[in-house]
C-alpha cells in the first residue's frame, strides 16, 4: 500500500531520483520478518540466539516478509493499470482523453509485469501457508529473474514514459485529475483501506521493485543449507539478477543529472543536498546544487495544497570565480545562533519518545492512520529543528567577485566530500558563467526534477520498510593504517550517523612521525539508529598560528576517509568482523562487533568472591568497610582533578583496552592502582567508572524499586513527585544512597563548567541514566519489550529523566533523608 507517495517521495535505495542508480549490495537488504502497518515489510534485525536449526524457519520468515510487500506491489501495478482500459475505450472516439499511442507508451510493458509477479505471488503464496523444510521455491525465483527482460524494456522506456505523463496531465485536465488521484487497494487483511497515489510515484514502483527481488535473494542463501535443494537455484537466480542490475545501471547512471541550456551547452548535475546557511546571524536550511559549472543555493518555495513545489534561487556562483575561504582570509566570524547543549538533548528525547508512541499506535489492533500522521507531522518538526540547529563545523565559500558564504555542517566528512567535489570540476577548464533572469529561472526550475536527495534526511521521511538501524554499542578496534608516503603525525577519527546526521564519536591517539601507524585502539561507540560507520584519517597541524581561532574549526589535514554501511546480519554476530577501508590510496584496517542494547546493559554477577567488578555493592563495602567503593571515589577524583575541563568528560569513549587494564587493576587490588590512574588518559578513567556501574549484578537504585522509579518520575503533580522520589531515596540500602549521593554531586560539579567541558545536566543523565537504573535480566523479561528502538524510546527515556530528576533538585542530605520526613525542596 503506498502511504500518501507522491512524485517527490519516490526515491531508490540510495535515495535518488528519476533514472536512479539502482544499488545490489546485499548491506540494504529489507531483512525481514515483521510487516509495518502499511503492509510493507519492516526490517528488525537478526533475532538473538537462533540456532543453526532454525535456518528454514528463519527462511520462512524472509519469504513472508517478502510476500507481504509483494502482494504490495501487485496492489500498486494493478491501480496503474485500472485507468488504462478506460483510457483506450475513449481513444478511438470524437472526445479521446489520450491517443492510443499516448497510452501505449504511459502504460508500456505494465500488463507484462503485472502478470509476471500475480504468477509468481499466487505459486509462491500456497508454498508458505504449507511450509516444511521439503517445500522448494528455488524453482519460482529462477523463473522470475529469467523474466528479467521485460523490466530492461521498462526502464529503458520508463524516461519517455514520466515526459508523457506530464505533458499529458498539463495538456489535458481530465487526465490530470486521473493521473493525480489513483486508488491502491490496502493489504488484504484490511477491510475498505485504499489510499491514493500519483501515476508518477507508481510509474517508479517497477524501477525500485527490481532491487527488492535481488535483495532478498541474498537473505534466503543465507538462511538455506548447501545440501537443499533450492540453494543452487537461488545462486542462478542472483547470478542472473546480479548480472542484469549492473547492465542497467551501466546505461541509467550517466544520463539521470543532465539538464540542457539554452545555448545548448550540457549542464548535469553532479551533486546535491541539504546544508545550513547561516543568513544574517540565523540559521537557514538550503538545499544546495553543485552542476559542472557552478554551485547554486536554493530554498523550496511554499506552495499552494496541490500545487507542484517549486525552488526559489538564493546564490549561485560560477565554480570559476569560487574559492574556499579560511580563517585567516575572513576578517571575523559572524554571530551566529546556537542552541544550549541541553536544549539539543532535549529535542532528542522528544523524538524518541514520539517514535515509541507512532509504535505503540501501530500494534494497536484499531490504529487509526489519522494519529500515526499527527506524531509523523510533530516528529518531523523536532527532527528538522534537531538539523538546524546541530550543525557547528564551518564551511565558508567565497565569491571572487563578491560576497562570502558560511555553511555549517555536523560532519567533516560531509565538508570534505563537498570541498573535493567542487575542486575536481575546478581543475576543468572552466568559464565563469553569467546566467540571465531566464537561464537561472530554467536551471532553477529544473533543479525540482534533477535532484537525488528529495527529502531531508530524518526518520519521519523514510519509508516504513527501511531499515530503522541499530540501538546499542559498536565496539570498533582501529588497528592500523598504511600506504602514507611520507612520514607525518597521523590520527583517527569515527563519525556515526544519529536522528537523520553523523556525528565525531571517537578520536585514536596522534601516531607520531611514521609513514605506518599501529592505533591497535578500541572503542565502545553508542548507536542511536545508526546505519554507517565512517573512518577519516588525518594529519595532525601543530602550526599555533592556526589554532584556537574557533571552537568548531578543524584545521587538521584529512588524509584520506572512508565509510561502510553497518549491515545488522554482519556486525550482529559475537565474533569480531575484521574489515578494511581504502581511501585515497590509504587502507585502514580495523575490527568491529555490535552488542545491542539490551544485551549491552545486561548485568551479569561475577562467580568470583573477589574483585569489584560484577559484585555486590554492599558486599564491596563492607570487605572494604568504607561507604562509598574505592573505585568510585578513586575515579571521581581523578576526573576532578584534571577531567572536569575535559570536552565531553563521560561522553567521549575512554581506549577498550586502557578501560580494561584499569578493571583488572582494581579487581586484583594492585598497590600501583594510583600510579596507574595518573598515568592513564581521563577519559579511559571516567569509562571505568561507566563500566563499573554497568556491570553492577543489580543496578545501583535496585530492581526492587524499578518499577516505582517509573511510576514516580511519571507523576504530574510536583508535591506528589516530590514526596514519591525523596521516599525512593530513602528506601534504597545505605551503601546504595551513599554512593548514589556522591557520585550525584560530583556530575553536578562537572556540569558546572559546562560552558568549557560541553556536558550539561542533560547529557550527563542521558550518559549515566540507563547505567544507574537498567534492570537486570529477570526484570526486562516481565516488561516484554522486544525492539531495540523500543527499549531505547520507551524504559530508557524515563530511566534518564529519574535521574535528571535528581541532578536538577537542590543537594540532598542523607541525614535529612533518614529523619523519614516529608521532604519538599521547593515551594510546591
């Protein structure tokens, strides 16, 4: 069913438009299982814990998915096709709507396609209601990538086909009405559910349907043994789809971006997307073209309901007269706006907890499609302002002839990828260009057809059968790098994508004066729907007369980067995924392995007697006869001393193999255990800190009170609330207290010096909320909770505002506690 798709949501896997690129690999894969309420399939990641056995049941699972979203697309085909008979009936009257050569070739190869997949649905459909590990369908997949050859006659039409629908719609008003308002019927499990869809969104269902049927392939090899016998079936039928694919790639890619000038001169279209502009001190959102002559900024106009979008031309500057302005060359920065970290945090809390709600509506059984579209609608709004205002690294570009520009971006990834696209057509011979009112009114007009991101990049935007990415912590070793010419100080840095852009998440050390860097350094990397891993390399600038001059301004020279998409049936596995990215000549190899989020936070006891780790906190105390665990105090003090102006003390991830020389040290009691803290980096020492609560058996405000903690930060009446969270307090075992109480003014001094260390409250209880509150096994399996995403938007969300709760409140007195009095902090 599609679910209000117009012209401008259709889009391919890699999000472009019109003769789109269409992407094989396997790492896109819908990977199945579950069907979202749309009918389309949704993609969880692979379920924890299957057994080899269960290969066929899994393979099941893959082809329901798969036959879901195929009855979907027979839906699709045939409201194309229900305008045609009609259509024809008029054509060969006095009053025809089209020529019949019109719809010969509107409606071109549709029919051929329809019947190939009602016959393949109809063989396949009987074959899972009867499912055992003898059913076969190796045979149908076969046939149907053999079929291939009406979809090439497709796309190689399927440009003349979209042209003559719009000439067709803007010529005739009658046909206009029909092409714009096509009914799809809904799955068949839901009564009179029909929705409307534009003959250009479906006119692109083939083009995007045809990556689907090879993608899934790829999931059934990986769930069917060698000895079945459909194994080598499917192989053929990949082999043959695979081959296709590339064939029809070879002849779209080229001719997908090019737009014609007046003068006759090719003008394409070599990238586009969405950036901030700052504009007069604020913030702007633009979507910016780069074409082989020239850059041009535009924002979307605001049209009448109904009424085509259209962009309006802010700038533009001939790639001739463009250069890329520095801090040295601007004579000062200009003021721009920015939000308080904590306002960010804010924002994104809205948002999970809006995505749980739109999950909760969809299980329910009378979901009303009305609600869904509401939070869909108020989630767009956070997420877009979540866009605009996150972004902090400069990208400034001047015009030789005129003025400056500023962009911010949240990735230097993304900055660098723009700066090396424009700097490769400037090493064409290049004329600079001046483009009349007509010409940039055309090339603005036509930027609405040529562009291939159609939608800024958050949640809300993607389709309900994209995969939602993954919830939990990536643990990546970067081992080393090579292919370095020259000698220079080299260093790493990761940057994961989170609610719609990427984000820097962990830096290596700087590997000085070699042309072979060995990092060897391993990081705990946290994942908020993520889909990609990206790696930059770069040359460490220790020229003073460059630094400090901006808190955001990279100065570093990028050596090389690289990115790989995080498959979930990859990375998902307990063995670590060795893997290398080639960049620029450069190859970094590195490892990585994912926990999720609930398997991450799982606590498990320590079967030994000694050590701190995985113990009792009352039974480390008491060996220790103190109130507060030596560790604790040890590591508070140290990131007092000389972490607490540290950017993104608790945030940052400390080295894996430093944070577990540190575990070892304090659970063998090492009498060096304070050398070692002053010698080690302060991160790994606040990481340790993180560890040691995350492993605690039960976590430190206990399983016992969980449930209450809920119900109480819940509350709406403040006296209510009050009263309720101080009781809580009071109702934890004294070593508990005590430590909760420390360690809580200590992230209260910590935040002190935000405006240095950029750790508000906020972050500080989304870093430490999950860790101090998760429940421990028994617990979460009473909750039924089963998506990572839901785990994320609905416990953890409450489990961080308990303990902003308690970081926002004035100091709270353990003695005060225990005279086990109504306790009101304020006047409420």
């Amino acid at each position: 069913m599609v679910s209000g798709d117009t012209a401008e949501d259709r889009k391919s896997q890699d999000g472009s438009e019109t003769m789109p690129f269409i992407d094989e690999s396997p790492t896109m894969s819908p990977h199945l299982c579950a069907r979202g309420q749309d009918g389309e399939a949704v993609s969880p990641t692979r379920p924890e814990g299957l057994l080899p056995g269960k290969g066929l049941e899994m393979k099941k699972l893959v082809l329901s998915g798969f036959l879901a979203s195929e009855g979907i697309y027979i839906n699709q085909l045939e409201a194309l096709l229900l305008p045609m008979k009609p259509l024809k009936a008029t054509a060969t009257t006095s009053k025809p709507v089209l020529t019949m050569e019109q719809i010969d070739t509107i409606f071109f190869m549709i029919q051929d396609i329809f019947e190939i997949h009602k016959e393949f649905y109809d063989a396949l459909s009987p074959n899972i209601q009867q499912w055992d590990e003898k059913v076969t369908v190796g045979h149908l997949f076969q046939k149907l990538a053999s079929q291939l050859g009406v979809y090439k006659a497709f796309v190689d039409n399927y440009k003349v086909a979209v042209e003559t629908a719009e000439k067709c719609s803007q010529a005739n008003s009658q046909f206009q009405k029909i092409s714009e308002n096509l009914k799809v019927k809904g799955p068949k499990e839901s009564k009179d559910c029909t929705t409307s869809a534009t003959m250009e969104a479906l006119l692109y269902k083939p083009i995007d349907r045809v990556t689907r049927s090879t993608l899934v392939l790829h999931d059934l090899l990986k769930h069917t043994p060698k000895d079945h016998p459909d194994f080598t079936l499917l192989q053929d039928a990949l082999r043959i789809s695979q081959n296709f694919l590339s064939s029809i790639n070879e002849e779209i890619d080229p001719r997908r971006t090019a737009v014609t000038t007046p003068k006759g001169e090719v003008r394409q279209l070599v990238k586009d997307g969405f950036l901030v502009e700052v504009s007069e001190g604020s913030r702007k959102l633009r979507h910016v073209f780069l074409f082989t002559d020239l850059l041009l900024c535009a924002k979307m106009k605001k049209t009448a309901v109904g009424r085509h979008q259209q962009y309006e031309c802010k700038w533009y500057i001939p790639l001739a007269d463009l250069s890329f302005q520095t801090l040295d060359d601007s004579d000062s920065l200009p003021h721009v706006q920015t939000l308080p970290e904590h306002e960010i945090e804010e924002m994104k809390i809205k948002i999970s907890s809006i995505k749980s709600e739109i999950q909760k509506e969809k299980k329910a059984q009378k979901a009303q499609s009305r609600n869904v579209d509401r939070l869909r609608k108020k989630m767009n709004e956070q997420e877009s302002c979540l866009l605009l205002h996150s972004p902090t690294i400069p990208f400034r570009i001047h015009n030789k002839h005129g003025k400056s520009y500023l962009f911010l971006l949240s990735s230097d990834y993304e900055r660098s990828e723009w700066r090396e696209s424009i700097q490769k057509l400037q090493k064409k011979d290049l004329q600079a260009c001046v483009l009349s009112s007509v010409e940039l009114q055309v090339l603005t007009g036509s930027c609405f057809k040529l562009r291939t991101v159609h939608n800024i990049p958050v949640t809300s935007n993607k389709d309900d059968d994209e995969s939602p990415g993954l919830y939990g912590f990536l643990h990546v070793i970067v081992h080393k790098a090579t292919g370095f010419k020259e000698s220079a100080n080299l260093y790493c840095t990761l940057e994961v994508d989170s609610f719609g852009y990427f984000v820097s998440k962990a830096k290596t050390r700087v590997f000085r004066d070699t042309t072979e860097p060995r990092w060897n350094e391993e990081f705990e990397i946290e994942l908020e729907g993520s889909q990609c891993l990206r790696i930059l390399c770069y040359e460490k600038c220790y020229d003073k007369s460059k630094l400090n001059k901006d808190d955001n301004e990279i100065v570093d020279k990028i050596m090389g980067k690289g990115q790989v998409q995080l498959d979930p049936q990859t990375v998902q596995s307990k063995n670590w995924h060795m893997d290398v990215i080639e960049m620029n000549g450069i190859k970094v190899e590195f490892s990585m392995k994912f926990t999720s989020r609930d398997l991450s936070l799982k606590r498990t006891p320590s079967k030994k007697q000694s050590g701190v780790f995985g113990v009792k906190i009352s039974v480390v105390t008491k060996r220790e006869r103190s109130k507060v665990p030596y560790i604790v105090r040890q590591c508070i003090e140290e990131v007092e001393k000389r972490g607490i102006d540290e950017v993104g003390i608790y945030r940052i991830s400390g080295v894996a193999t430093d944070i577990q020389a540190l575990k070892a040290a304090f659970d063998a009691n090492t009498k060096d255990i304070l050398v070692m803290l002053s010698d080690m980096d302060i991160n790994a020492i606040a990481g340790t800190l993180k560890l040691y609560f995350r492993e605690l058996p039960e976590p430190l405000l206990t399983d016992r009170l969980y449930p209450a903690f809920m119900e109480g930060i819940a509350l709406s009446d403040p006296a209510a609330k009050e009263n309720c969270m101080m009781h809580l307090l009071r109702s934890l075992p004294d070593p508990n207290l005590i430590t909760f109480l420390t360690l809580l003014e200590h992230l209260k001094r910590v935040a002190e010096k935000e405006p240095v260390n950029k750790m508000s409250l906020h972050n500080l209880a989304t870093v430490f909320g999950p860790t101090l509150l998760r429940p421990s096994e028994s617990e979460i399996s009473k909750a039924h909770i089963t998506l990572a995403s839901d785990i994320w938007s609905h416990d953890v969300m409450a489990q961080v505002q308990v303990l902003l709760y308690y970081l926002q409140h004035p100091p709270i007195s353990f003695a005060e506690l225990k005279k086990n009095t109504l306790y009101f902090s304020t006047d409420v």
